[in-house]
C-alpha cells in the first residue's frame, strides 16, 4: 500500500455554541509520507545546576541552596524513582558556576574549597570544588537512574579577566584532563563533554572569551577526549558553545572551528520573558508569541545543514522564563503551554536533545522543591518520552492558532502520535483525523486509539496539580509514581480537546509509510 500513505488538509471550521460553551471543529490530516525530522531516541532531558546558595529575599523562595549537584540528596526516593521512571533520562550538569569549579584531581588535588560568598569574584562566588566522593557518588546516582549524563566543563581556568566582561589568556586543560581520565578510569559513562557555558558570543553571561580562543581550546579539548578514550568504544562527544543563540556567531563558530571538532551544538534559550514580570504568563497563552522562537530554530537548522554537517543541534538548557522561573507559573500546568509546546517546535526543526532547566532548582524545577513532587510539566514530559517516537511529522492546521498539533511516529510501536495543546479557556476544539487513502479500510477495522488528557486540577490553569484523564495525578509518600492510563476510544470517532488541556492520542492503525 505504498501509494496510499499520501495525505491531505481538509478544513471546515465552524464555531457553533453548544451548552454555551464555543466548540470549534476541524478535520486535521498528518502527512505520514515523510519524515521531516528526527530527534534521538532519548529526546528528553533535564539539567542540574550548582547555585549552592538559598535564594530567599523574596517569598516564596527563588531557589533552594539544597538543589545544587554538589549538595543535592542522592538517596531521597522521590528523586531516584522520577528520574527511573523515564529508564534513559537525559541529564545535564552545568551552569554559570561549572566554569568556577576545581576538579579535586591531579595536580588540582588537595584543599577542596566549597563555593563561598566573595563580592570581588565572578557572579560574586569565589571558586569552588567537586571532589571525586561526590563524583563517585553522582555516577552512582546515574547508573542505578539510567541517566545518560552531559558534563559541562570548566573552560575558564588559566584565564584572567581584563576589562568588562572579557577574559583572555589560553585554557588551563590539566585540570579536565585529570577529571576526564579519572572517569575513564572509574569507567563512568559520560554521554557528552560541554565546554564552558554562556561565555562566548553576542549574549555572554559573566564571563566573555573570544570566539578565536574558544575556538582554539576546543581543538585541545578534541586531542584530549581522542587520546583518553583512544580505546574506548564508549567515546563521549564534545558539545559546545552552550550559549544563546546568534546566527552570525554560530556561523563563524562551526566554520573557525571546522568538521571533526565539535559534535553537538548546544544553545540555551529563555524565551518567555523575566520570571518575576506579573505579566508574564499573557505570553503563555499567546500563540504568535510562542510560535517566534520557530525562528531561532530554523536559522540554526540551516547552519547545521549548510556549515556544520558533521553536528547536531541540541537545546541544551531552556527554562521558559529567566531569573529563575516564574512562581505560580513555571512549576504549575501552565508552564507546559510554553514547554510541552517547545519540545514539539524545537523537534521539528531537527533539534535531537531538549534539556529543561531543571530537574530540580528554583520555581522552574520539574520537581518541586522540599518534597519533590512531580509537577505538571513533569508527566508532559514523560508522556512526550514514552509516546512520541523519534520520527517528526508535519501537520497542517488551519482550525485555529489556539489549538498547537503536533505529530510524531508513535514510540517502539506501529502508527502515530499526536500531541494536541489547547490555550483557550473559551473554546474546545473537535477534530477529526483523516487519512483519506487509508479511510475505507479503517471502517472494517474495529481499531482503538489511547488517549491521554492533562487538564489542571481544579480548572486552575496555575494549579501545581494536573489530572490525567480526570484522576489526580500524584505520587505515593515513598515517591512511586502513578500509572499513566490512557482511555480507549473508536479510531473513528471525532477527538476532543478541552479548554486548557494538553492532549496526546495514539493512534496505532493510522499507517504512516515514514514511520516503518
Ligand atoms: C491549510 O494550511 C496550509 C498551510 O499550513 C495551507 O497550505 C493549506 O492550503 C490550508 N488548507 C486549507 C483547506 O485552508
Ligand atoms: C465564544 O467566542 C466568542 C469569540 O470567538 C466570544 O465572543 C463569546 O463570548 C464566546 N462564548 C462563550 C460562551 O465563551
Ligand atoms: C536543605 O536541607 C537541609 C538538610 O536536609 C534542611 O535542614 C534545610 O531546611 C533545607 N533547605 C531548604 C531551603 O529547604
Ligand atoms: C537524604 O535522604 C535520606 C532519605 O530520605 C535521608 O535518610 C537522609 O537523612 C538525607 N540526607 C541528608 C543529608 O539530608
Ligand atoms: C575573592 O575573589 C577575588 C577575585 O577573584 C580574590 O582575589 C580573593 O582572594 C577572593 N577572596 C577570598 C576570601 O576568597
Ligand atoms: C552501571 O554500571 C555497570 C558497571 O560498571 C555497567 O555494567 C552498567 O552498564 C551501568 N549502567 C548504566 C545504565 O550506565
Ligand atoms: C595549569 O595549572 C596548574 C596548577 O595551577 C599548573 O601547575 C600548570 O602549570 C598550568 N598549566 C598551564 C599549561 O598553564
Ligand atoms: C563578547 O565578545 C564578543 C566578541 O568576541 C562580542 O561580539 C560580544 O558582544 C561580547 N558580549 C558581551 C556581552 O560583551
Ligand atoms: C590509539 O591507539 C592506537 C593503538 O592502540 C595507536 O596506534 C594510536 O596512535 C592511538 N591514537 C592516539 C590519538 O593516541
Ligand atoms: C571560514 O574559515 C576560513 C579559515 O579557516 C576562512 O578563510 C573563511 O573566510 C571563513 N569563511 C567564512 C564564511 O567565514
Ligand atoms: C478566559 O481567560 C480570560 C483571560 O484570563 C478571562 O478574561 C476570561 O474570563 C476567561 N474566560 C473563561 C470562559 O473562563
Ligand atoms: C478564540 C478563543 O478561544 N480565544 C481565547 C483563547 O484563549 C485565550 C486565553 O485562554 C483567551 O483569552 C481567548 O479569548
């Protein structure tokens, strides 16, 4: 049946009122003929940052010290069972403080100082350090997790800071060069080097190093990472810059550096505004506002196909709002109109990795602070993980901005899913697949679909609690996770989309010759 996977659009959309309620409906069809992009296989990701300090002058309090990788309790079960549960979750250690941090190492061994307050030093923290205890122990956290780490290296070491924001002076590598071995040595398995964060570029946070110095420490960093694993058939790639997006510095970066350099271009985005702005979540509901990151994506697509065939794009730290999220909106169920929705955008344009700032640490935590509870945002992404596979799909829709379709080849099993975000609180939509080719054999079949709906609890849009399907979703006092149970519906009835609800739908029969 090859020639008959090919697709169309149909609309007809029409707003009749029904119990005064505004109920629009839309025939949506997926083209399943091609792939339009591919993300990898473990697409979900979540940082870990270092800040070691309480964040408390405002109520309720912006970041809790406890968070940080140097300091955060390994053993607690809730943590161990919400990363287990995605089996291969991607996690990224880093942030601003990972380029003031000593290796306790080779010739770097000896005093261990923990970061401290110092009004002269960069982000006014003096140095701190990582002692291989804690790195033993956080590689044991990852392997009984499953997790697949990114490490963000320390690339300001050696280098002295001159006037305003820039450092000069070559890279002081002995330091990663000991830590590396060393973990090579304990035959941890890391995934991924990162080379520095935010210090290069039009946005450099901090610290700023030219693109010609960073360029040429990189090279050093390849040499290094080719020599310690020369025998190693785990070899971890190099990512890099870990800044935020501009294209004519991307574009200068992949061609300074050239092919066989840097495997992975990471870039970081806080698109949603300042976190403690009270008119910040307007943005969330706002589909226009939301569609002009697609932008950025697309310029670095572009960059990667024409300049740097040999990378991958990669987000590699994304947080929404910045100054550490937003309370009320980044850990509550509104926050996954910005984040579910970027997952689906960024994979569109080829992205392969999506890392959230964070896993835990500040309001835009995944997990909520003190108890750790899963918030909203936490089973979107888990239903993105465990639903949507790999191969993108495009999907046209004309029934209404307000309504964000995305689709995907459904995740180790036949058909496709799709991901539906309503942002309305005024209409739901009632759409209809089609798949006009497939349409008449369908009607033989008794086929069913899985549907899984997340609506905020209460109908609070910023509620910290989501239902799925109606029953409130929520962990056991021993941190197990609910079941994720989709209900079961006609393949060929019409789906329906709440107002502000997030919806994905797997439909195992839809034959998508791009998906085999
Ligand atoms: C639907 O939108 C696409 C663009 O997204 C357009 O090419 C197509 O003509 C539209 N179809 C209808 C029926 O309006
Ligand atoms: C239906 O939507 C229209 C605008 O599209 C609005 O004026 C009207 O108030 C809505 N009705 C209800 C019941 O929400
Ligand atoms: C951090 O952890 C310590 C020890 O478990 C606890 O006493 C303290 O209250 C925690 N800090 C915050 C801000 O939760
Ligand atoms: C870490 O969590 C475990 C398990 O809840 C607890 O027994 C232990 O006291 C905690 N450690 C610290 C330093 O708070
Ligand atoms: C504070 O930072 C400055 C600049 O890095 C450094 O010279 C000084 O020694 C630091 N002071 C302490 C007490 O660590
Ligand atoms: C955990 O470590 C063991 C022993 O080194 C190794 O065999 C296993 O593959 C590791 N698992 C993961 C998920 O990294
Ligand atoms: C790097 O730093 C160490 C420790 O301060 C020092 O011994 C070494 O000479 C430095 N290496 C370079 C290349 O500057
Ligand atoms: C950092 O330096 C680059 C030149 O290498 C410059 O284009 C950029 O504007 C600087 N960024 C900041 C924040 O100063
Ligand atoms: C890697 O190892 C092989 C033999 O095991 C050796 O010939 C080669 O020079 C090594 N390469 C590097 C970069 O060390
Ligand atoms: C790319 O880099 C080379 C040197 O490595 C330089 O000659 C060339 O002008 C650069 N091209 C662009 C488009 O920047
Ligand atoms: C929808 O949200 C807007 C803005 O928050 C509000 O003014 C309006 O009353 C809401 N409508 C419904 C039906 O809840
Ligand atoms: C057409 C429509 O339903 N518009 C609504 C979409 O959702 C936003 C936010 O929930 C409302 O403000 C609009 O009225």
């Amino acid at each position: 049946m090859k020639g008959g996977q090919f697709v169309l659009i149909f609309l007809v959309a029409f707003i009749p009122i029904i119990y005064g309620k505004n109920v629009t409906m839309g025939k949506i069809v997926v083209d399943g003929t091609i792939r339009k992009a591919q993300t990898d296989e473990n697409y979900i990701c979540m940082t870990i940052d270092y800040w070691p300090f309480n964040e408390c002058s405002t109520l309720p309090c912006l970041w809790d010290g406890n968070a940080s990788a140097l300091i955060l309790n390994l053993s607690l079960p809730t943590l161990t069972k919400a990363v287990q549960a995605f089996k291969t979750l991607r996690i990224r250690v880093g942030g601003s403080l990972q380029d003031k941090l000593i290796y306790d190492v080779g010739s770097f061994k000896g005093n261990c100082p923990q970061f401290a307050r110092n009004s002269s030093a960069l982000f006014q923290i003096s140095d701190g350090c990582l002692s291989m205890e804690r790195w033993d122990d956080l590689n044991q956290f990852f392997n009984k997790t499953g997790a697949i780490v990114t490490f963000g290296l320390n690339a300001l070491l050696g280098r002295h800071h001159t006037t305003g924001l820039q450092w000069e002076g070559d890279w002081n590598y002995t330091n990663a060069e000991a830590f590396i071995q060393y973990t090579i040595e304990k035959n941890y398995r890391i995934n991924s080097w990162e080379f520095g964060n935010e210090m290069v570029g039009h946005n450099s946070i901090g610290a700023n190093v030219t693109s010609a110095q960073y360029e040429k420490d990189l090279i050093k960093l390849r040499e290094i990472i080719d020599r310690l694993y020369n025998n190693s058939q785990q070899k971890a790639s190099i990512a890099a810059p870990s800044a935020f997006f501009y294209a004519p510095w991307y574009k200068d970066f992949v061609n300074g550096t050239g092919p066989g350099i840097v495997d992975i271009l990471t870039h970081h985005i806080y698109n949603m505004g300042a976190g403690d702005d009270p008119k910040v979540i307007n943005n969330f509901v706002d589909p226009n506002y939301l569609s002009k990151e697609s932008k950025d994506f697309q310029q670095l697509k572009n960059i990667v196909e024409n300049d740097a065939p040999w990378s991958v794009a990669w987000v590699g730290e994304a947080g929404g709002t910045f100054h550490g999220g937003s309370p009320y909106i980044s850990n509550t169920f509104v926050d996954g109109f910005w984040y579910i929705d970027q997952l689906a955008m960024a994979a569109l344009y080829n992205t392969k990795v999506y890392c959230r700032q964070t896993l835990v640490g500040g309001f835009y935590g995944i997990l909520l602070p003190h108890t750790l509870a899963p918030s909203p945002d936490y089973y979107g992404a888990l239903l993105f993980h465990r639903l949507m596979g790999s191969g993108v799909l495009k999907v046209d829709n004309n029934v209404s901005s307000y309504l964000r379709t995305y689709a995907h080849c459904s995740k180790e099993r036949s058909g496709v899913t799709m991901l539906f975000i309503n942002l309305s609180n005024e209409t739901e939509f009632t759409v209809d697949i089609e798949n006009n080719m497939m349409s008449t054999s369908l009607a033989d079949k008794a086929s069913q679909r899985e549907e899984y709906h997340l609506i905020p609890n209460n109908g609070l849009v910023r509620s910290s609690t989501v239902l799925l399907n109606g029953n409130l979703l929520e962990t056991t006092e021993d941190g197990d996770l609910p079941d994720l149970t989709p209900i079961y519906r006609d393949s060929n009835s019409s789906i329906t989309i709440a107002t502000w609800s997030i919806v994905f739908v797997v439909i195992p029969h839809f034959e998508a010759s791009a998906c085999k």
